[in-house]
C-alpha cells in the first residue's frame, strides 16, 4: 500500500520477551472472553463516525478484508461489484465444494449486499474496525493480560460486529449461536458501558448475521473452500441467510 513516509511511525515491540505467544488452533473461552472486552473498548471511542479526519476512505481497496467497507457510501457499489465479480469466478471454480442451495445463496447475495449495506450505513452507528480481526496471526495472548493485537493496515469504517463474527467463525463449538450471542452480549455490554447510547443489542445480532453474510465475499476473494465451509456453517447457525428474505436485488 502506499504512504507518506514522512509521516509513518513504526514501533516495534518483542512481544514474546513480554510472555505474549501468538494465538494458534482452538482458543480457550476466556481469552474469547477477553477478545470481546478488547474490542468494546477498542470500536467505543470511534463510534458514530468519530474517526481521525485526516483518513481518508473514498477509494475502493482490492485487499480482499476490505469488501466489508461501509462509508462513504459511493464505496459500497464498488466493493459490492469486485465482491460479486468474486463469487462468480468461486463458483466456476469451486462449484462442487458447495451445495446447490449454498451456491443460489451466494449469488442472492451479490445482488443483495449493497442494498442492505447502503440502507444499513446510512443509518449510522458505525465505528473503525480493525477488519482483520482473525486470531492466528494477528492476536497474541498471554495469562492474565488483555489481548495484544497487530496488523491494523485494513481498519477502516464498518459494523462493530464484524471484526468479533470474523475471529469467531474460525473457533468450532458444540453451540456456535450460543457461544457467538452470549460473546456478542458482552462486546455490547462493553460498548455500553463505555458510552455508547442508541445501540440496541438487537441492532448488534443483525449486525453480527450480516457481518457473517459479509465475511463469504472474502472466502471467495480468497478462493478459499475451507474458510467458505467455515464461514457458511456460521451462517446457517447463525440463521444470516434470514436477512435476504424479501429482497429480490
């Protein structure tokens, strides 16, 4: 990506010397825990749009975390048409790791996403996420400290519950609804007791589903079949494909 050099800051920190070690595999339940309380306190202060003026995000990016981008909104067509343009090349290539029904889904979507993520941010109650919020690489952990999280170069405006469904979808449960909503009750209770006003919980539960809808745009970016499956029994767990009911794009 380019930059000003002049104004970039690195600071580098042994985060191993500090007991810190990456994150791997299954994560337990109260590092999950954790993660949520970190992203309260991390989405609350930006919440409502109250991000640095100075960043700039009127261009539509290509990296394939950035499709979930929400403001301004003369991005959201944009992101919406390399997403669709994705998925079309995953299902010529990839056809036969879906189901029929999973595969007429996913082109529902296409023609659907930029509806509701239109309708969706011209509502507001957005923040700055960090957008590659996944757990094996970019989350370190160490017992009895918060989390420490690296790799901020996608963060950009979008829903609050995208970056806690993206880290879930990779850790399996034996109840994942279960296990995501009580996670993204405490994410809310953390918002709200951060300050946050005018956030319903009900708001963050859609906000979560179409975080998930969201998420299979970057599996087909990827053209990863693994991280489709992953992201599509989330989905259906979380009972996402719901919120195209109705829509006919």
């Amino acid at each position: 990506f380019g930059f000003d050099d002049e104004r970039l800051v690195l600071l580098f920190e042994d985060l191993e010397v500090l007991g810190y070690t990456p994150a791997t595999g299954s994560v337990a339940a109260q590092d999950l825990s954790d993660l949520a309380d970190l992203l309260a306190e991390l989405h609350a202060p930006f919440w409502g749009g109250a991000w640095p003026g100075e960043m700039d995000f009127s261009e539509p990016q290509t990296s394939s975390t950035r499709q979930s981008q929400a403001w301004p909104l003369s991005v959201v067509e944009a992101n919406a048409l390399t997403g669709r343009a994705a998925l079309v090349a995953f299902l010529e290539t990839k056809a036969a790791s879906l189901t029929a029904d999973d595969a007429d889904r996913l082109m529902r979507l296409a023609d659907v996403w930029p509806i509701l993520m239109t309708t969706r941010s011209r509502q507001g109650r957005l923040t700055l996420i960090h957008g590659d919020f996944h757990l094996v690489g970019n989350v370190f952990l160490k017992a009895g400290a918060p989390p420490r999280v690296i790799d901020w170069s996608e963060a950009k405006p979008g829903l609050g519950p995208h970056d806690l469904a993206y880290a879930l979808i990779s850790q399996e449960t034996q109840d994942r609804a279960a296990r995501d909503i009580a996670l993204l009750a405490r994410y809310h209770a953390g918002l709200v007791a951060a300050g946050v006003e005018d956030y319903t919980f009900e708001q963050a539960v859609w906000d979560y589903r179409f975080a998930l809808l969201t998420n299979l745009f970057q599996s087909a970016r990827q053209s990863n079949t693994a991280w489709m499956g992953k992201t599509l029994t989330a989905v259906s767990a979380l009972g996402a494909w719901a919120l195209l009911q109705g829509w006919r794009g």
